[in-house]
C-alpha cells in the first residue's frame, strides 16, 4: 500500500464551483502533513499546511482526522487560476524528515 | 538568489554518460532533499540530508545514483551509466529543518537519449 492515496482526477469544475480533494496515508505515525500546488512543468509549491484543528486559508480549507488516517482540501469560489495538480505530502517526524508526496490530484476550473 | 538553485536546468545525454546535477539550497537551510518526477507521475524520493547525520538514502533506485552534500550546503547527485528510465526532472529542496515549509528548485530536466 502507498504512504499516501489521492483521487488523481481530473476535476473539472467552472469558475465559481466549490471542489474537494481528499487524500488518505497508511502510517498512523505520520505528524506533519501539508497541501502541494504544482503548476504544469513548474516545481510543487506549498499551499497550506494541515493542522488537527483544521484550517483554514481564504477560499481553502483544510482538515485532518487522523483517527480515519484521512486529509481533505476545500476550495470554495475556484477561480480560473486555481487550475493546478494539488499534492498531498505527510511526514512521519515533527521536523520533517522524509516527506511523502501523493501522486497529486488534477484540476481545472473552466470559465 | 534567495530560493534553491539547481544546474543544469536542461541536460541531454547519451546512454551510458555520467551526470552530476547541482542543487544550492537556501542559505542557512539545513535539511536537503532530493525528489524525481517522471513525466505525468509522482514525486519519488530519493535522497535526504539533515545537518551533520547520516543520510536517508532508502530512495535511491540503484548504485548507480549517488548524492553528497560538501559542507552542509550544496549537494550534487550523481547517475553513473545513465539508462533511459533515468529521463526526469530531479527537484531538489530545502528547509530550515524546523518542521516548517520546504522550498523547491526549479528542477533539473534531465533527458537520456
């Protein structure tokens, strides 16, 4: 089994549509966990990172049970800029270590 | 430069050459990583340094791939007898190895031809 699962997509959704990733892990020692963009033939740039508490950045919002093993990302109102691969990466220690990257999963927003 | 740099950012190779690819991290970052993302896939890890401990090289798919880091500061990954599965884009990161955000290179665009 993979150290982290996500739904590769596509989403396609229009401008103005919310959209919901999730994305599962295998460890139950994981700690760290975060939210990736990566732009087409450009480098994984980080989001958001994910706290128990859930979180919440402008239209993204992101939430963790780790008793399901089990990260989520909201995007409310999409915008056409927000067309992107969104990677999940967990990581089993408190100051990183090792991060472990889901295969990511693809959106488009169309107008 | 304030991010990580990485050279070359494109390299065209013969089978079986050796290549080195370069990666200058953020000053003062002092965890190093080495990823690879064939095209349409995944990232896969390959190689991650912290300070002065041992690296994790658990990633690393063959001898054939060797990483150091001089100094702890510029690392260089090394493909001995490149193969044509080897054709990547090799992203190299870095952060201040305090659990917060690592920052990416641009990538090395590695083709074997």
């Amino acid at each position: 089994r993979k150290e982290v699962e996500q739904d590769p997509g596509p989403f396609n959704v229009p401008e103005g549509a919310t959209v919901a990733f999730n994305c599962t892990y295998s460890n139950s020692a994981s700690q760290s966990f975060f939210w990736y963009r990566q732009d087409c033939r450009k480098e994984p740039k980080l989001l958001m990172s994910v706290y128990s508490s859930g979180n919440e950045d402008g239209r993204f919002t992101a939430q963790l049970n780790r008793a399901s093993q089990y990260i989520s990302l909201l995007i409310r109102d999409s915008k056409l800029s927000d067309s992107a691969t969104y990677l999940c990466v967990v990581s089993r220690g408190s100051t990183l270590g090792r991060l472990y990257f889901g295969r990511g999963t693809q959106l488009t927003v169309w107008p | 430069g304030a991010g990580v740099s990485q050279s070359p950012s494109n390299k065209v190779t013969e089978k079986g050459k050796d290549v080195e690819l370069r990666c200058d991290p953020i000053s003062g970052h002092t965890a190093l990583y080495w990823y690879r993302q064939s095209l349409g896939q995944g990232l896969e890890f390959l190689i991650y340094f912290q300070g002065n401990s041992a690296p994790d090289k658990s990633g690393l798919p063959s001898d054939r791939f060797s990483a150091e880091r001089t100094g702890g500061s510029v690392s260089t990954l090394t493909i001995q007898r490149t193969q044509q599965e080897d054709s990547a884009v090799y992203l190299c990161a870095s952060s201040a190895g305090n659990g917060n955000t690592i920052y990416f290179g641009e990538g090395s665009w590695l083709t074997v031809v």
